[in-house]
C-alpha cells in the first residue's frame, strides 16, 4: 500500500505540475512518508494529499497499516 501510494502521489504531481499545491504537499507528504514510523505519523499529510494532490494516492496512505512502516 505505502509504494501504491507513493506512486500515485508522483503521478498526480505530474499532472499538475502547473498548480504549486501538488507540487508543495505531494513533496512533503513523500518527505514524512520516509520518516514515518507507524501510521498516525502520516495521517494528517494523507488527508491533505486527498485534496491537493491525488485521492487515490492520499486513500492508499490511509489504508496503510503500522505494518508497512517497520522496514
């Protein structure tokens, strides 16, 4: 789910390169997805991800378990 949501993160900065807000959250949600070690340390990026960046990639985010962050 976290690689899931990563890539749809990258895809919707893509597309809207020509907006600054998916390039700004879409950046800083993957910053503290690196440094994320259970899944309350993201949620609040995940949810603004939803709304500027990407729905797919900001849902997979949520779903994520604290599984996903031990490696």
């Amino acid at each position: 789910m976290k690689t899931a949501g990563k890539v749809f993160i990258i895809i919707g900065m893509i597309v809207g390169f020509w907006m600054i807000l998916p390039l700004i959250f879409g950046g800083i949600t993957l910053s503290k997805l690196k440094t994320a070690t259970c899944a309350e340390d993201i949620k609040v990026w995940a949810i603004v991800d939803i709304f500027f960046c990407s729905l797919l990639g900001g849902i997979l985010l949520l779903c994520c378990k604290d599984e996903d962050f031990a490696s």
